[in-house]
C-alpha cells in the first residue's frame, strides 16, 4: 500500500512537473523578452517622437508598445520567407524544442487555425452503441468512411488518445474548439451547455430548410 502510494506520489509529481516547468520557462523567457524590447525600444522612441511627447503621462509606455507592434509585424513578415523560417527552426530547437509539452502545446495550437497544410480540429460528439457518448475533436478524414479522433484527456485537454472509428459514429458539433477544450479543463463542467446550443442549431437549420421546402 505505501509502495504504492508513493509510486502514485512520484508519478503524479513528475507530471505536473512535465507541464508547469515548460510553462514557468514560457512566462520567464516572455518577461526577459519584454524587458529587452522596452532597453531596445526606449532610445527609438527618444528618437522618433518629440520630447515634450514622451513626458506626457504614460506617453513612453504606448510609444514603446506602438514601436513593439511594428517589429512583431516585421519579423512576422521575416518569419515568412524561407531563410526565416530556417532562423526560426534553429531557435526552436535549441530552446524550447526540448520540451515535449512544448510541442504538443504547438501542435494543438496549430490546429486550431485551418490552412493548407493542416486541418480544423472539428469538434464532434461519439456515439457509440453501449450508449457511452464523449465529446472528441476529427482530426482526419479517411478514404475508407472512417475518421481519426482525438479524444482529449481530463483535466489537460493538450493529451489524450486518438481513435479511428466509423464516420457515422460521430456527429459535428457546431460550437467552438475552445468551447470543448473548457469541458475537459474543468472536469465536464459545461458539457450540457454544448449538447443544448448544438441541438438547438439543429431545430433552427430544420425549421429553415422546411421553410425552404
């Protein structure tokens, strides 16, 4: 029993750790970088904008967070020419690359922008014949009417499992990725919130298309 509760212990502590560390390294390394834009930015900001200006309450602080926007819109722009994406990469890789949860945490972000190079997280429900339902996110279709599922985990919805189940085993939740990504967080708090607003969309397309008719 002690054997086992401290193999719990242990378990449990490496992966909490595994999560807020990669966390507590992102919130630091923002706070450094901060801190080095305002030294970069406070002698442009002398020298683009009157004195008298930047005296004025508060003034330094928005010259600095205009000069901010316009380099985060620059390297975004550098960010997507090939020589800067390889720039990009490199960084990557000696830094936060060596965390896993940085990864995933990159993936799912991802993810919830469609583009040509990868999918929507379609958010879905799981009806499976024991009458056992979860809300899953589609992340492939296949060739063959089935489909790739990811079914996130409690309370991190960053982890789970995938699945591939039939396509008629799962119905399209017209809410958002977040929305779901929430349930999980928070222990299945708010799930009948999602299953009242999708079924509602529903009676209102039925509505509409007997209009139609």
């Amino acid at each position: 029993m002690v054997n086992r509760f401290k193999d719990f212990f242990k378990s449990s502590l490496m992966a909490a750790a595994s999560v807020i560390l990669p966390v507590l390294l992102l919130i630091f390394l923002f706070e450094k970088i901060l801190i080095t834009l305002e030294r970069l930015a406070t002698p442009i900001a002398q020298a683009l904008f009157p004195a008298q200006f930047l005296q004025t309450p508060h003034a330094m602080k928005l010259a600095i967070i205009l000069i901010f926007v316009l380099l985060s819109m620059l390297l975004g722009f550098i960010a997507q020419t090939e020589k800067g994406q390889k720039v990009g990469r490199w960084l990557e890789e000696k830094t936060l690359g060596h965390f896993k949860m940085y990864h995933v945490m990159k993936e799912f972000s991802e993810r919830l922008i469609p583009s040509k190079t990868n999918k929507l997280f379609e958010p879905a429900l799981l009806t499976r014949t024991d009458e056992m339902n979860a809300l899953v996110f589609i992340v492939e279709y296949l060739d063959d009417e089935r489909v790739v599922i990811f079914v996130p985990g409690v309370p991190t919805a960053f982890s789970g499992n995938l699945y591939v189940v039939p396509r008629l085993d799962v119905k399209i939740l017209d809410v958002p990725v977040m929305d779901v990504a929430k349930v999980y967080s928070r222990w299945g708090v708010g799930y009948s919130k999602i299953i009242k607003t999708t079924n509602t969309s529903s009676r209102l397309q039925g509505i509409e298309r007997s209009r139609m008719n």
